[in-house]
C-alpha cells in the first residue's frame, strides 16, 4: 500500500478510458475511489496528454508511472455527503471480521459513537458474547448491519427511506423515514435503532452539530427516524477507513472492496478471496438468505483468551 | 266452505238459518258475498294491523335518537373525557421525549398501539361476517344486526388507521406513502385494502341508511335545525320511487358481495406485515387463515356484547331477541372451533417440533413468564367461547354475553401475544442494553392513548345510534312481510 501523499497527489490530475486498469487501486490508496468514479466522466474530456507523469498502484502491487491526463479528479466523491442515495462508483464495499482477534476492547463502539454522535445505550455496533456450543469457549463477536446484498429491510420499508446503494451499502435517508420501524421488524440482525429522542442523546446531537468531524451524508440525529451503522460513506468517498475500522486496536475489523478483491485494517492488507477461502469465512445465518456482505472468520487459534467483560454496559438509561 | 262459516263469529250463520227456505242457488250466492264482504274486512284489518304494527316499530325505533336521558348524557360526556385524555397524552407523547414517554424500546420497537391496531382490523371484519355473509345466505336473523355490525366495522377500521398514526416516529410524513410509496412494501398494501375496506364499508352502511335517514327527516321534526339540514342532505333526495328502492337493493348486494373479500383481505394482508419478516415467531404460513379466523370468532364475540347492549339500554327486547343469542351463541362455537383448529396448527406443531428457533418463545408462552397471559387468553379467548355455549342455558342472553365480554379481552390480549414476545426473542442475543430495553411493558401514555381509541370508537358508536336508527326499519319492515313501496310514503323533498 501507498502513502497517501502519493495518492493525494493524483487527485488532481486528469484521465483517460484506455487506462482504466491502472486506477484499480487498493483501498488505503485513497486516489482510488476518486479515480474509478472518475470513469463515467471519461468520454467527454479531452485526451491531450499533460507531459506531467504521477504514480499509481495497480492491483498487483506494481507502482507504475502514468501520464496525469490520465487520472481524473472525481467530483463527485470530494464533496462527500451530499447525495446519501447515491453509491461510490464502481465500489462494492465488504468487510471482514476477524474472530480470533477480538478482546471486547469496545474500541470500534467508541470510535463509531463519536463519528455519528451516538452516545450509549445506542450503539451501531455490538459486542455480544457468544457460544454457539457448550463445549466450545466464548467467543466475543463484533456485530452491526451486514448491508445484506438481498435485504429484508429495504424490501419492507413503505417509502424508500432505506436502500441498498450501487457500492453495496444499506443506508437510511432519514429525511424520508417515517418511523414505521418495519424495517426494524425485518431485520434478523437487530442492527437498527430508532431515536426515541432521549434528551440526553439529543442534547449530544445538538452539541456537535457543527463539528468538522461529524458524518454528514447520514443523520441520526431527526428524532422519530430509524438508523443504523451506514458503513461511513463519507469516509469511504474520501478514500478513508471507517471509524471502526481505524479504532480497532487489534485490527480486528478488515474494509474493502469486493471488486478489487481487497481488504484491510489499516496496517495489514489481505486478497478477500485468498482470506475467506484460507480461514474458512462464513456469513452469520447464512440460511436466511439474507446476503450479508460482512463476512466473519472463525475464532480458532485465537490471540486471546477468552474473559468475561470486567463491567457490565448501558446499564443507565 | 260451510266450515270457514261455521267458524265465525259474526251473523252469518243466522243468515243461513233464515234462508233455509230460500232456492239452494240463492242461499249460496248470498254465502258467497257475505264470506267475500268478511275476508275483505279481514285483510283491511289484517292490513291496518301491520300499517299499526309498522308504525309502532318506527315509533320504537326512533325512541333513542328522539330523547338523549341523563344516563346517555353522562355516558357521551364520560367517552368525551377520555378522548380529551388521549389527545392529551399524545400530545405530551409528541412534544416530549419518546424515550420517556413511551416505553418502546430498540427490541420491543412495537407495542400496544400496533396490538390494538391488529385487534381493530380484527374487529372490523365483523361488517363483512354479520351484515354481508349473513344476509348473502339469507340468514333471516340477520336483518336487525346488520347496521350494529356496520358501524362498529367503521368505527374500528377508523381507529385503526388512529392506532398506526400513534405509533409512527413522525405522523407528520404520513402522506409520504402516496407521494413515495413503494408497492413492494406490505404497509403500502395494507393502507389500499384498507382504505378500499373503509369505503366499501362506509357505503355498506349509509347505502340501505337512505330510506332510515328519510324517515328520520320526516317524522322527527322537533330536532335542531343543523340535525334536520343533516337528514336533509343526507337522503339526497330521496323520495322512495320504485326506482330508487332497486338501486339501493341492488347496490347493497352488490357491496355486500364486495365486502367479503375485502374483510378477508385487510386481515390477510395485516397478517402479512408480521408473516413476511424473517422472525421464527412470525414466520408462518398460517398467518393469515390464523389471523382470520381469530378476527370472525372476535367479530363473533363482539356482537353479542353489541347487541346486548343495545337491547338493554334502547330496550331493544322486541327486535333483539332472545333467538339472536341462541344463533349468535351457535356461531361463536362454531368460529371458536375454526379459531381453535388454526391455534394447533399456529402453536402445537411447532412446539413438537420445538427447533431451537421457537424454543425460546414457545417456551417463554407455554411455561416462562409470559404463560399466565397466555394460557388465561387460550381459556377465555378459546376454550370457553367453544364449549359452552354448547349448552342451550348458555346461549341466554346474560351468561352469553359475559362470555362474549371475556372473550373480547382476551382477543386484544392476544394480540399482544403476538405482537410482543415476537420481538422479544431476536436471532442474536440481546446484551449490553439497560433493562427497560428487554421487557415491554406499555407506559401510561401508552395505556392512555389505547384507552381513548377505545373510547373514540364507542363514541362514533353512541353518537350515531343517537342520531340513526341502529337497527334498520325497512329492513325488518320487510323481514316482517310489510311490502314498503306501499307503506313507506316520503315527504316529497320538494314539500319540505
């Protein structure tokens, strides 16, 4: 993976059709998702070569040269949270959770909290205890919306306020959501969660309205609407990992992209076929027929040993 | 001949001893008229008798909307406060915070508003069971209880379309489901069957109230002048032409037919906004016959209550008889059985069965926490109403009625059954959450906004049985042998 100084410096440059095979780039390679959606804009701009040469990566790991006319700058993806209904070009986002790996740190919940303002006992993602035989040790499982591929939520919603976006995500408008919560209902994961409107919560969605650092594209924050973990898109557009992802001490939780058949944790990269296939990935109820696209590996040759939580969660209100 | 003579009383049979001398040809001749003469006064007698019988029915039935009593004031004024009560509540519901107000939680995302709307769909398919089913297969009996069953049809479709608003996160948006609308969504399905339910219904009830509203514009003339411009433009002119009787005839066979898919339907269909979710608890391809089935033996249930009622406080004794129990009594044996039958299809096999999906849930009703509710609707809501009013004594109207009363508790208790314990038992375990979040328990706004839809619905009920006749005057009239497009004599619309 490339440093982002040198993928940032690709953003400004222009691009060409003929190499579209060179913008397949990894996901850390922040240039990439700018540069694929870039693609659609391609036959109405001008070929001329620039004479001025950037480096891109291609999916192999070679660093080449290319020509700047080649790379295009998209504009769709630097103005993140704009359009929630709209996917990334090109993407099809995929996440992988490695089971071995959890120790109940809560690092993901926190770093998700603060993203979206969320303040406990709302929490996108979950970290369940789980044992699925007696014999077997527990095993901690890092839980949130799987943005199923055939999703029994959207399927049910009234008016379109959730969808699943081109890029893969499942995500809620919440300026359409009329708080039915069938959605909810549907939902065989329990990922939702609905804003009761609890003062609290509120008053911490009012406090950090402005913040820079507040995920805008999607927003919990209207009382009487459904939300979920929606996969941090504006993250994504900017070429960078989600707030779970990044919090992580372990590097538990992997983000990529199905397309370019990657996956990382911020430190490591893996072939998503290569990891699935090797640690015997599987769906959680994969028998509903739900699709989901976070896949999880099995907690065998862990590096922890499992321990009860030392405190018991959200026991406030 | 000479027998019919022989058996009145008048002074024919001295006529026939003082003609005895007369020519045999003569003396029948003069028979003959004397008996034509008798039958004739016979049948204007005869007639007069149901002129007098009818309008004695007329009187009769006019009875509760010409004078409101104290007791009835008291009653509108009491159902008044409740509803003003609700209003209150779902105004501190909507200003407030949800999270303390209400006690839904993430899990249990649906409460007693959803159950009530599920019981309210229930109990309008008592339109299409007693006034369109009945009078299809010309159950004679049903003439009297058609326009009860029609008005608490319109009165519950209503509350429930008030139930699903209450429970929305932002009522503001409903108009979302036109101007968005997806028809893939089973919510988009349930609001077209039962917005088509709620007209069909409406005109089930005002189409054969025409001739009533007429008869309510010219004989109660001491009424306010807003309540005379009502009946006045409500019978839209009507003025009992031969014409007009078959149009009304006619299009209310013609909705009847209508109304019975339609009932079947919107409680199919609400069956299916549970059914097509992936929860084992709901995951049934039972759900709408089970559902169905509970909602006639409610309906069931809920006429007797009804027509109790009604025979006690509009005295009411003539025409809501004791054989209308008797019938009444039979049929909800019988739909309790069917109701039965769809309850060990709905929870015994699956308890055989008893996969780790369901175990939780079957278990947490058969023997956890939930079992006392449970097995006290199962007693109430089945058992009882199925055996017995097998006994005639039964089928009086008190012991049925107290029956029905129990009955219908335990029918909305069911569907809380449904409804509640379904969430409670998600695929993944619930931890980590506050213990609020893990069991239900309707907080009293909650309670207080379902109080008011039931006092909502008992209102729109009083108020109109106080200002129509409840029970149908041509159709009984008819019932009773009265032809009237000969009796019925509307005040030409433009005399008035």
């Amino acid at each position: 993976m490339k440093t982002d100084n040198e993928n940032k410096k690709s953003h400004d440059e222009e691009n060409s059709e003929s190499r579209r095979k060179f913008l397949k780039l990894g996901l850390l390679g922040g240039g990439a998702a700018l540069a694929v959606s870039g693609v659609t804009k391609l036959f109405a701009d001008s070929t001329e070569n620039s004479g001025e040469k950037v480096k891109v990566l291609t999916t192999d790991g070679k660093l080449v040269e290319v020509d700047s006319s080649m790379v295009k700058k998209a504009s769709g993806c630097s103005s993140p949270g704009l359009n929630i209904r709209e996917g990334i070009p090109g993407k099809k986002f995929v996440r992988v959770i490695d089971l071995a790996r959890c120790e109940n740190k809560r690092a993901c919940i926190e770093g998700c909290q603060k993203k979206h303002n969320l303040i406990a006992p709302v929490e996108w993602i979950k970290v369940k205890k789980m044992q699925d035989v007696e014999m077997e040790s527990p095993y901690w499982f890092p839980q949130m919306c799987y943005h199923c591929d055939n999703p029994p939520c959207t399927k049910v919603c009234p008016v379109d306020a959730t969808f699943k976006r081109s890029d893969g995500l499942v995500v809620v408008d919440a300026e359409r959501c009329i708080g039915c919560k069938f959605c909810m209902a549907a939902c065989p994961y329990s990922a939702r969660t609905f804003n009761f409107g609890s003062p609290k919560q509120v008053e911490n969605f009012e406090k950090h309205k402005n913040d820079p650092e507040r995920c805008k594209s999607s927003d919990p924050s209207i009382v009487g609407t459904v939300s979920k973990c929606d996969g941090c898109p504006d993250e994504l557009a900017q070429g960078k990992l989600p707030a779970c992802v990044k919090k992580c001490p372990n590097g538990v939780i992997f983000y990529g992209d199905e397309n370019e058949d990657t996956v990382t944790n911020g430190e490591e990269v893996f072939q998503l076929s290569a990891l699935l296939s090797e640690r015997a990935g599987y769906r959680q109820f994969d028998t509903l027929g739900t699709k989901p696209r976070v896949y999880y590996l099995p907690p065998d040759k862990r590096l922890f040993p499992f321990e009860e939580a030392k405190e018991i969660r959200n026991t406030e209100e | 001949m000479e027998k019919l003579i022989t058996k009145s009383e008048n002074g024919v049979m001295e006529m026939q001893r003082d003609a005895s001398g007369i020519d045999e040809n003569e003396k029948y001749r003069v028979m003959e008229e004397e008996l034509n003469l008798y039958k004739e006064k016979q049948n204007v007698a005869a007639g007069k008798s149901k002129i007098q019988k009818y309008n004695l029915m007329e009187e009769e039935l006019l009875r509760p909307i010409q004078k409101i009593g104290r007791a009835g004031k008291i009653w509108i004024g009491f159902l008044v406060a409740i509803c003003l009560c609700g209003l209150y509540a779902y105004y501190l519901q909507e200003t407030k915070s949800k999270y303390e107000t209400i006690s839904l939680r993430d899990y249990t995302m649906w409460g007693v508003y959803i159950s009530t709307f599920v019981f309210y769909v229930a109990l309008s398919l008592i339109g299409a069971l007693m006034s369109a089913i009945l009078k299809l297969i010309k159950f004679e009996w049903y003439r009297p209880l058609t326009r009860i069953a029609e008005i608490i049809a319109v009165a519950s479709i209503i509350m429930a379309g008030v139930c699903i608003v209450a429970a929305m996160g932002r009522p503001e948006r409903l108009y979302f489901l036109f101007t968005y609308g997806r028809i893939q969504s089973p919510i988009v399905w349930d609001v077209i069957v039962i917005m088509t339910y709620i007209t069909a219904s409406c005109l089930l009830l005002f189409m054969p109230l025409i001739p009533g509203i007429v008869i309510c514009r010219d004989k109660l003339t001491n009424k306010p002048a807003w309540q005379k411009w009502m009946y006045k433009k409500l019978s839209f002119g009507w003025n009992g032409a031969p014409e007009q009787w078959k149009i009304v005839k006619k299009s209310v066979k013609v909705l009847a037919i209508m109304v019975i898919p339609l009932g079947i339907s919107i409680h199919t269909v609400t069956a299916w906004l549970f059914a097509t979710t992936l929860r084992p608890e709901w995951d049934s391809t039972n759900f709408g016959p089970y559902f169905v089935s509970g909602a006639f033996a409610l309906g069931a249930a809920g006429m007797i209550v009804a027509v109790y009622v009604f025979r006690k406080v509009y005295s009411l004794e003539k025409y809501l008889e004791e054989k209308h129990f008797d019938v009444l009594g039979k049929m909800l044996v019988l739909l309790s059985f069917c109701y039965l039958y769809f309850n060990i299809n709905e929870y015994v096999v699956p308890a055989y069965k008893m996969s780790s999906l369901h175990a939780n849930h079957l278990l947490d009703l058969f023997i956890g926490k939930t079992a006392p509710t449970y097995w006290l609707v199962v007693l109430f809501g089945i058992a009882i109403p199925a055996i017995l009013p097998m006994f005639r004594a039964m089928r009086k109207p008190l012991p049925l009625t107290i029956i029905a009363i129990f009955a219908v508790i335990a029918a909305w208790f069911k569907r809380y059954l449904i409804v509640v314990p379904g969430l409670s038992h998600p695929f993944l375990p619930i931890q980590d959450v506050p213990e609020s979040w893990m069991h239900y328990f309707p907080s009293l706004v909650e309670m207080t906004i379902v109080a008011a839809t039931f006092a909502a619905l008992l209102l729109i009920i009083t108020v109109f049985s106080r200002l129509f006749p409840i029970i149908s005057i041509w159709e009984v009239a008819e019932g009773d042998g009265v032809n009237m497009q000969k009796i019925y004599k509307p005040i030409k619309p433009e005399m008035l």
